[in-house]
C-alpha cells in the first residue's frame, strides 16, 4: 500500500515544482510521439487494469476501510468504492478513448495566398494539464487517458480519501506509458494528501502547468476559478433553463420537460427553471406540472403558477438561481419569447437552455439571444454532455468563453500551430 | 481639447469600475447586432475620421507640443505624429475591416448524432475586451474597429503622450456607433492618464474585462503578463530563427535571409538567429553572410563561424537569446535537422521560425518537432503576420496557446457556443 508522505509545506511546495518540471520534460516527447504509440500505450493501460485487478481492489479495500473510520457519508461511500465491473467499465473507457481519431497533426484550417504561400492551421497538445478531482478513483483513469490522447503531460490531484485507489491505478497507466516506450511522468498522480498541494498547483507550478480542470463539487470549483493563476476550464454551476413557447407541441413539451428535469436530477444539465409562455399557460401549464409531480418533482411556483396549479409551493427569489441538483424544479409564466430570454440572461449561469417550440422565427431569437454553452430545440437538456456530443469522451464542461466553451473532449485539450509552405517567397 | 482629470487612486477605481459596468452593459446588444448594423457604423467612423480631420490634427498638435516640452525622443515622436495621410490610412483601415466577413453567427462545425440531433457549433463574440497601448494613435481606431467587427465591447487604454489624439478619434468612432444606432459604451476609451488605471484594468474590472491585449514595448507586454488576472493574448519578443538545411538551395537561402533579418528589423517577425547546416557551410556560409553583411547587418557568430568569416564578431551566450529588433543576426552552425531543432527549442520565444530546405522529410521533422507559432518552409519569417495570413486586420501576435496563437484576427477575438436541433428527443 502507498504510504501517505507527511510533507510540511516546505517539501510539498517542492514536491510540487518537482512534478511540474517533470512534467514539463515529459511533454515535449509525448507532443511528437506519433498516433500509434499513444493508442499502444492506452491498450497496454486498459490491460494492466484488468490484469492487476486484485491489486486495485485491495488498495480500494484500504480506502473504504479509512473511509469508514472516518464516517464518510454513504453517497461518498459509495463513489470511492470500486468493483470487478467499475475497474472493466474503466478500461473499456480507456480502450474507447484509444480508438478516438488522434487530433495532434489535425489540419482545423487550410488556405492559399496569392503569392504562392499555402497555410494550415495544425492541431498541437496544450503542454501540461493539471485535473483536481475528488473522491471518484476512476477520474484517475479517464482523465490521465484523455490527456494522453491529446498529447498532454497531466498532474491528477485525487481526493485523499482515495489515494490508495487511484495510486493502484495510476501504476496501471504507467505500465502503459512504459510498455509503449511513452515518458512514465507523462501522467503523474500527486503522492501526498497535503492540501498545499492544491495550493501549487493553483499557483502554476512556475508556468510548467498550462491549464487546471477541477471535477468535484462547488466549493472546490469555487476555489480554483477564484485562486488560480492558470486558466481554468470549469462550469461552477448548471443552472438550466427550460422554455415552452405559445408553438411548442405539448406531448413532446410534457416528455421533454420530464427528461430535462427527472432523468437524473444530479448532473449539471439537469433542468432547474421551467419557463412557460403565458399565452399557452392554459392548455399546457397544468399537463406538464402533473406529468413532474407524478415523477416525484417538487414544484416551486411563482404566484401565478401557484394559481393555476395549487400543489406548487411559492417560489422565492433566490429560487430562479438555485441549482438544486435533485428533484426540485423552479416554475415561472413569461410573456413569450423575448421575456423567457431576458429571464435566462438575468439568471442562468450559462450552462445550457432548451426551448420547444414549432416556430422557426421563435427558435432563432432564442439561439441567436442566449449566450449559454449549449442551446437546445426541442430536445432534453440533459444531452449537454461530451459522449451524446460524440466527442467520445470528456472531462468536463465548461461555461468560460476562452478556449473551451461546453464539453472538453480530446480536442479542446488542444491547441494549434501554423505550418506555411513557400516556394521561396520573401516579404516585398 | 481634452482636459485630463487628476484623479486620486481611489477615483480612478470608480471610474474604472463604471467603465467595465458600462462595456458589460454594451457587450449585449453589440453581441446580437447583425452584420449590416456594425458595417454601417464602421462606415460611419471611416467618414467622421475624414470629416473631422482638422479636429484629430488640431488634438494632435496640442500632443506633440506636450511632446516636445516633455522632450520625446524623435522617434517617439514620429509614432505620435498624425498627418492627413495617416488619418486617410486609418480610415481606410477601418474600411478593410468593415469589408471583412462577419465572424459572428458562422457555423464553425456541424455534425448529426446517430439519434437525429444536429449539432452546430457557431461563433459568438467573446464579450468585453480590454487594449492597452502605448503612443501610437491609430490604435484606437484599429483596435476599436476590430473589436466592434467581432462583436465586443472594447475598453481602449492608450498611451498618456497621445491622449488627445485618441480622444479626438474616438470622438469619431462614437459617432460611428451613434449612427448606426449601436451602444456608444462599446468602445470606451479612458479617460484619465493615471496610471492606476492599467491596474484596474489588469485585475480585471470585476468580471467585467474577458481579455487583455497589450501592444507596445517589452516592458508593457511583461507587466501585463505579470500582473494580468484575466486571459491575455500577447508575445512577449519574438526570436525568430532562420535555419538553413543541408538540402537548401543556395540562391533562396540567401534571398530568404537577407528579407527575414533586413526587411524591416524592428519587427516581431524579423530574424534574429541564423542556424546553418554544418554539411553545406562550405558553400552556403560565406554567400549568406556577405549578402546579410551588404546589406548593412552585423554578424555575430560561434567560433566555427566566426572561423569562416572573419568580419564575425564573436557571439556571447546571451545572444542566442536577444532579441535585437535591430540590423544584427547571431549566426551558428548545427549539425542537421535534430540539432537545429534542438537550438530553437531551447532558445526559441516560439513566434515565428523558417526553413529552407529541399528534402521534405526534414522539413515535415521540422514542421512536427518545434512548437512556435508559426512554422515557415522556405518563407520568410517576415510573413508572420495577420494581414499576409489573409486575416484582413490584427490587433496582435500571440504566444500562448490558450484560445489565440499567432495572429490575433477578427475570428481569434470570438467564442463559441452549440446550436443543437432536435425533434424532441428525450436521453435515454
């Protein structure tokens, strides 16, 4: 078992600048390391995962025994727990990261000059990627595939409470790197629980960090957004905006609604606003509310709702920016179309919002209007996600506007460069 | 004329808070104007900066008495001067931008899912952006007219020597906007020459500044990468290196080398560092070197170079990373492709590098293995630039690889977001 170092600051700030050099140095071969090797060194770690299946589960064991000692909640429990069945789900994810197209050398753009002069735009790894992530062990897995995908050095912070796990895994991802003669500190795990360690990273790791991705709750997305020097790609909050306009169908609004809301009410693109135009308030209002009552939904009402439909609670103010991330949905009458924008502008965290309507008119105002990451028309909200993309796979959702905007599959973990072809042109 | 405020610290906070409240204000409306509106209002500014005129060179000569009194240096001087040609090219200039195709809105990638969702992904402006210049006037009116093109807001921070100029610009770019019937908040030019305004600006205007750009001296573009706590799009020098390869035609290396160092020397592009390929410096050597040395460069070589062609002069360790911006090349032999690569990776600021060469396996090694913004084949690096990439106008060169590398472009001054239409699908 991995034995936990007791750093003081000192030695984790070293620690740390330590990792970044490593890093850093680890980058540059993996930048040009060609598709084949990348996709041998992802086959060799989805592999070693199933061979040292045993390994990982007692170092998992170790985990939720400290886990239990310390009287995680079961939720908690629950995510740090892995099985023969979570460890092939891993290396199945891995394997499909593997088949996904290579995006280092990707021509994005092409073009001529009239001098001669041929220009592509080229896709290249960012450098080091930084992922601070909680208690999921199998984060260690994912994102440590994703990056190498890429292109990309990365530094995995996991939760404490799962560090026996995730360094079981992360020695299966070296195996990999190893047998695919890749840089084993291409994908390094932070050895130490000492919370300094974030702090580090947070500072950048004397510019040998390009980007951090938190994946874990609010208050360590919070955290990272405000403190580091790095740009961060990260959403802090979904909340999702549901609109049906005066045209929308209402058999396809009652599922939609449903969906978006009900499906899983826990991930960030679940629904957590339904707006609904008064003008059909009267024909559809009370169909959807009863198809997310008889779901087990709580409605909470603005005062008009409440009229119209009395098993709604009143809603209150701080109701309209509440993601509640659980079976609870906020419910509001708008006066059509250029309303519903101006409520979604006011309060959505710019995540992602779906309308149903049949009119085309209505459908482009709420796609040109809304500045979210992801519009929908007349589908769920819970299609914000990398995999229903087909990006294959993602670490993550975003809501900056710099770089990654949405999901952040394998190519926005990149970056790119010009490659100019002459014929000896010189600059007149 | 433009009386200058004396503010104290605490004034200028505020007023620099009201400005980002201001261009957040504008950045909405900006951001669903159509296409036709900003040309319209870009037309408008052209035509104000010609009827105008007098004013801008009246303005103009209150600041270049200031100059003289304060004793500029001629050169500083020469950027400050405004003349009827210079107004007629900055008009023109904002001509060819209104010309440019509208980024906004265009479908960047679309692509339909297996389950009949169509996905698009479509530019969008990125919202509020911040420019920081030094004495030049013209660009406020550059910068202005790109960020409107692109559909943000712009907080113009010029130089304290050209603040009159500036202000008689803008005056003519607002009335661009008012024209057209667009915000005048969305380009706002600070008001005041207090320097504690720049650190407003760089702490980022409580979440109201998205981007910085710099553009002006090293020290400018350091500070700001520095202390900057919002994204900045920016290089901080440009060492650009010219290599020669063993398979280079004699005749376009010198024609290459002479425009790359000499066309214009003070620019980010031009070449600071010559690598020549040990296998052909017999031949090819000496005939570059006189060529750079006719044309009144000062050659500064390694010992092997400095061997072959006496009127070297020695070059120092730090010269392999200077960046003169002056008619002086280091010079130094390598021994092939791999370890030219390797001088430029090590010294290189990653801007701009060439090479000449006829083998194309050496210059595909070359294109993969170095990392700079712009890589150029048998080009010269004085290309390295957005109006002969085609990009019609830039506000800037940068080196980072987050969101814009090379040429800062209309099209790099927007974000994106996904359009996804369905017909009610529900995720499973």
């Amino acid at each position: 078992m991995l034995k936990l170092k007791e750093n003081s600051r000192d030695d984790t700030a070293s620690l740390m600048a330590d990792l970044g050099r490593k890093a850093r140095a680890a980058a540059r071969p993996l930048a040009i390391a060609n598709a084949e090797r990348k996709h041998a060194a992802l086959i060799g770690m989805a592999e070693a995962l199933i061979r040292r299946q045993d390994e990982i589960l007692d170092a998992n064991a170790v985990d939720m025994k400290n886990g239990q000692d310390a009287k995680l909640s079961p939720a908690l429990m629950d995510r740090l727990k892995l099985t023969p069945g979570r460890i092939r789900d891993m290396a199945d994810g891995i394997r499909a990261i593997a088949e996904l197209r290579d995006p280092v050398g990707e021509v994005i753009a092409e073009w001529d000059r009239p001098n001669g002069l041929h220009i592509e735009r080229v896709r290249t790894p960012l450098g080091v990627v930084g992922v601070i992530y909680e208690s999921r062990p199998n984060v260690t897995a994912d994102a440590g595939a994703l990056c190498l995908k890429a292109g990309n050095a990365v530094i995995l912070r996991g939760g404490s409470d799962s560090l026996n796990s995730s360094a079981a895994i992360h020695a299966c991802l070296v195996e990999g790197l190893k047998a695919a003669k890749l840089p084993k500190d291409a994908i390094q795990l932070v050895p130490t629980s000492d919370r300094a360690a974030v702090g580090e990273m947070l500072k950048g790791l004397d510019g040998n960090l390009d980007v951090i991705i938190p994946r874990g709750g609010r208050s360590l997305v919070e955290r990272v957004q405000t403190e580091a020097r790095v740009p961060v790609f990260a959403h802090l909050e979904g909340i999702c905006h549901l609109y049906i306009d005066r045209s929308a169908s209402l058999d396809m609004a009652i599922g939609i609604a449903v969906n978006a809301k009900m499906r899983r009410t826990g991930i960030c693109g679940a629904a957590e606003t339904l707006l609904v135009d008064r003008v059909v308030a009267g024909t559809h209002l009370t169909p959807i509310l009863e198809a997310l009552a008889k779901a087990g939904c709580e409605i909470r009402g603005d005062a008009d709702v409440v009229k119209a439909f009395p098993f709604a609670k009143r809603a209150t103010e701080t109701d309209w920016t509440t993601e509640y991330l659980d079976a609870i949905i906020s419910v509001k009458l708008v006066d059509g179309i250029a309303d519903a924008i101006e409520h979604v502008e006011t309060h959505s965290s710019h995540h992602t919002e779906a309308i149903v309507a049949e009119d085309a008119k209505t459908v482009e105002k709420f796609f040109n209007e809304i500045d979210s990451a992801i519009l929908l028309h007349n589908a769920s909200t819970q299609f914000a996600d990398g995999g229903e993309f087909g990006m294959g796979a993602e670490i993550g959702i975003a809501t900056g506007k710099m770089h990654a905007r949405g999901p952040v599959g394998v190519e926005q973990l990149t970056s790119f460069k010009y490659r100019v072809r002459g014929s000896g042109q010189i600059r007149p």
